[in-house]
C-alpha cells in the first residue's frame, strides 16, 4: 500500500517572530525551518506502517527551493520518496489543490497530513483534500490502525473521543498521539546518506490565483510587567482578579 | 446577500460559542444591514436563541453518525438555499472538524481563529491569530462566498431580541460507509475548549496523587482541568489533558498554572487566554516572564488557601 505524507515547513517554535516591509511580511532572517511537528507525528506512524505492514512511503510538500532540506530530512528519517510543488504558497486552498491534483489518478489508499501547521495554524487542509479527492477524513486524529480496504481511527473532540471506521481511502489530520513525543525518529548517519540517494522530484506548480489576500501582520501587543502576590495574603489575587482582571 | 451562522448545539441545548457566533453575527448583519440567519442540528428549544439577534433559524433534524461529509452537505445547501454570502462558525474541534469541507464544498475562502470583529467589511479583512499565538496576521477573503471561524471567548455574547422564525425540518438520509462511536470522557467535566477559566497542573506538583489540588481549586471556580507536557508524558493525566503546541489549544478569559514552569511550547499553547496566573515556587520559572499575575511559594500551601477564600468569596 502506498501511502502520502503531506509535510509543511515551519518556523522553529523557539524561533522570534519579527515581520519586515511595514509589517506586510514575515521575517524570515535568522529562522530555523523544521517539519511542522503534526506532520512529523504522521511520518513517524507512516513509517511504523512502511516497517509492519510493508508500505511505501511518500512525502510532499508545497513550497520553493528553501523547503528542500526537510524533505531531505524526511527521506532520511525513511520516506521512500519525496515531491515538492515549486510555488511559494499563499493560502491552504492552493495547497490543498495542488497535493489533490498530484494525488488523483495515483494510488494512494493513507493522505497523513498534520492537524494544523504551527505558522498559520489552519487546520484546514486536510479536511479539503478530503473533499476534492473525495476521500474519507478524520480529523485531530489520535490513533490509526489500517488494513488494505479499512481503516479503524480515533478523532479526538472537545469532550471526548471518537471512534470512527470505514473504507479507504482515507485523510487524517494527525497529532500527538499516532505516536509519542519518544518515537520520534532522529535520522542517523547511514539514513542521511541513503537520503542523497532517494528521488526528490519537483513538480510544477498549477494554481496562481488565490482565495486569500495577507493584508498585513501584527506584533503581540507588549505584556505588562507581572504582579506578584504574597503567599501569605493569598486574599490579594482574589480581589486582582475580581476587580482588576474581571476574570472572576 | 444575508448573514448565516452555524450555531452548534451539545444535546439538544446551544452551545455557549453558538450565543457568541451569533452576537458577532447580528453585528455584521447590522453593519451591512442585512438579515441574520441560522443553521443547527437537533436543537431542541430553538426559541432559546431568540434572544441573540437571528431573524431566521433552521433546524434540521438528522440521525445521522457524525460523518464530516454528510454535515457539511447539509449546512452548504441551506447556506445558498438561505442567500448567505458569510458563514460564520465556531472553533469547536467539531467546527473545525466540518467547515474545512464546506469551504470546498461552497468554493468559499475561510480565515480561522478570528479573533476580533472585521477590521474592513467590503473588502473582508479578519484579524487571525497566528505563529501559535505569537503574533496576528490580517487576511482579506476574496471569493463571493466566505467563511469566518472565530475563536472562542473572542469577542462575547450580546443580547438582541428578533422576532425569530423557525423552520424545522427532517434531513433526509444519506449513505456513509462510516461507523461512529462517541466516547464522553467525563459528563461532569468541562471541556478545555468551552471553559472560560482552566486549572493546569505541571511537575511541579510532584506526583498524580497530587491532583485533588487542580480538582478542587478547578471545582471551586467551575474551571476545566489541564497539564503540561511532562505529565502527560509520564502518564499522570491524560493526553487528553495536555494544553501547549501539540496539545489542546487553550483561550479561556483565566489560565491558572499550578507547578508549570512555562516551556515556551506550553506557552505559544495557552497565550490567547485573556488572563494569566501562575503559581510557582521557582522565581526563575520562565512562566513568570508571560502571566499577568503570579506567586512565589509552594504549591501544596498556597492553593488549599487559595480554594479557601474562593469559597469565602464566591458565598458572599
């Protein structure tokens, strides 16, 4: 079985988020890019699907040239191969109709895209793969078991949980919990070599209008200094927050 | 051209984001003076939102299993069959769970996590939080039709009494090759998503025997429970407890962290809630650069004392 792994570029959480040209852009100086970490939670429990259930594993993502060494990265933790749409992306419809048109008339049966990418914080692509694909779709998806036609998925919900199964093909968005922060893997010497060697294929882009314009960004607004309280009149932070916070 | 919202019902009763999508909506309508419509599933006292501004509901009925596909079918349809041009929504994980099909469905552009009213109307421009909560980008919807998600406890619920119309009706059924099974956690418990206060626990609370802290403290202000990474890690609580980057996103109006020490993964998580206290015996604790409030001492002292005069408070 063949399975796609959809992989965005992200900023480093420690990274400072600074914006440039009257902030109309976001600066990306001095920033360090990784696989977004929902995305890494899915290639991880794909390549645990690659090692027991013999699949293939591919990624993809859409992006320039400067997206590259992730993919490197990603074939070096043990994806088979990897694609890259060459256009800078401008909103989550472009990219979800870029992967969706790489995908039809392929036989993918398992699309693993994370939940949200921790930039833009979406969340909304692989709800729309699923769609223009017409694929099923679970969302913040906690826990994945395949077989060649079915699927048994947890999708985690705001109370609770969920237990869904079905038919494939399938599209998660994945989180914490495909597997854990532990499994992850770190790619050694002999998997980064044998990265050098598997195919990166660039695949022109097809869509240039978009459905979104970024107009501008903005700073947090500075956080005042904190108030400290004295354990011993712990009857302070009650009335800050009554009548100062209105919180309670 | 109207206003529609989705407004999201938990067993039969609307959810409190439904009252803050809808007073959000009645705005809009006001502001380009047009009508506020609604959609929901299985409400069952509509006349309830009379009171936050919607000139028209829809009530569809529907056995259905939770299928994404099947529900987002039925909100586009009635969203064209009702005129709409923006569709607003909550950011519930269901919300989140539907809407990005309804996008495609509708070829309509939707901005997430809006956290305030537009700052542009004709053209659509939303203020989105971004970066995890480390910054705010402004987008521009350019499609005809468009889709507003916005955050919870973002920007309130405002009475305005219409003279609401309801129509209800039975949704006809579809095929799903899908089997779903719900799990409630816990009835009694608030969820993270719809609590306006949370009481999270870090290591520093040394142990989960040592829970009855948050659980009291969460108790005494009605507050849903939480954890840090590490504790989830280790197995004390729940994953499904677990607020930061990889967990549960939190924005709630009072995040009160007990023994956390503030990684920035866990802060980026929980930094679109309003107010932040922190109690903490380490005053190199990175959590006490980004709360608004805080306390220096151990944990074990000062929350039973805290729990104490809550309850003095909240019987006065």
């Amino acid at each position: 079985m063949k399975i796609l792994v959809c992989i965005s570029s992200v900023p480093d959480t420690t990274s400072k988020i600074n914006f440039i040209e009257n902030e109309t852009q976001f600066d990306k100086s001095g920033v360090q890019y990784i696989i977004n970490p929902n995305d890494e939670f899915g290639l991880t429990r794909a390549m645990w699907l690659k090692e027991k259930q013999n699949c293939e594993v591919h990624v993809i993502s859409v992006g320039i040239v400067d997206t590259d060494p992730i993919l490197r990265k990603a074939l070096a933790i043990g994806a088979d191969q990897a694609f890259r749409v060459d256009i800078n992306p401008m909103d989550a419809n472009q990219v979800a109709r870029e992967i969706s048109d790489f995908i039809k008339n392929k036989d993918y049966k398992l699309i693993i895209a994370g939940r949200e990418s921790i930039d833009y914080n979406g969340g909304m692509v692989p709800g729309m793969i699923a769609t223009l694909i017409n694929a099923n779709y679970v969302s913040n998806c906690v826990s994945l078991e395949v077989n060649q036609s079915n699927f048994k998925a947890t999708r985690e919900t705001d109370g609770g949980k969920e237990n869904i199964s079905g038919t494939l093909p399938l599209v998660i968005g994945g989180q914490k919990g495909l597997v854990e922060e532990k499994d992850l893997i770190i790619p050694n010497m002999r998997g980064i070599m044998m990265s050098r060697k598997k195919p990166l294929t660039i695949i022109e882009a097809k869509y240039q209008t978009f459905q979104t314009d970024t107009v501008k960004y903005e700073k947090l607004p500075p956080k005042g200094a904190i108030k400290l309280v004295n354990p011993e009149k712990i009857n302070d932070l009650i009335d800050l927050l009554h009548n100062e916070a209105k919180v309670i | 051209m109207a206003i529609v919202v989705y407004l999201e019902t938990e067993d039969g009763n609307f959810k409190k984001s439904a009252l803050e999508v809808s007073s959000y909506g009645r705005k809009l309508a006001d502001e380009t003076k047009t009508n506020l419509y609604g959609i929901a599933f299985n409400s069952s006292d509509p006349d309830k939102i009379r009171k936050y501004g919607i000139d028209k509901l829809v009530n569809i009925k529907t056995d259905h299993v939770f299928d994404a596909r099947i529900f987002a079918d039925l909100l586009s349809k009635n969203f064209k069959e009702l005129g709409g041009t923006i569709f607003i929504t909550g950011s519930s994980a269901d919300s989140r769970f539907i809407f990005p099909v309804v996008s495609i469905l509708l070829d309509a552009s939707y901005a997430t996590n809006v956290v305030d009213f537009p700052s542009g109307i004709s053209p659509l421009v939303l203020k989105r939080s971004a970066f995890t909560n480390k910054g705010f980008v402004f987008t521009e919807l350019k499609t005809k039709y468009k889709i507003i998600g916005i955050l919870n406890n973002s920007y309130g619920i405002f009475e305005s009494e219409r003279k609401l119309e309801v129509k209800e009706y039975m949704a006809e059924s579809q095929d799903s090759n899908l089997q779903v099974e719900s799990i409630k956690e816990d009835e009694e418990k608030i969820s993270i998503a719809d609590a306006e206060i949370v009481v999270s626990g870090g290591r520093g609370l040394k142990g989960p025997e040592n829970w009855d802290l948050v659980e009291d403290l969460a108790k005494t202000l009605g507050a849903a429970t939480a954890c840090s990474k590490p504790v989830s890690d280790m197995g004390w609580r729940p994953h499904s407890e677990h607020v930061g980057q990889t967990g549960k996103p939190v924005a709630s109006n009072l995040y009160i962290a007990i023994g956390v020490s503030g990684a920035i993964q866990h802060l980026a998580g929980i930094n679109a809630s309003k107010c932040k206290v922190v109690i903490n015996n380490d005053p190199e604790a990175p959590f006490f650069k980004a709360a608004d409030y805080g306390v220096i001492g151990d944990a074990f002292e000062v929350v039973p004392k805290l729990i104490d005069g809550l309850k003095k408070f909240k019987s006065r």
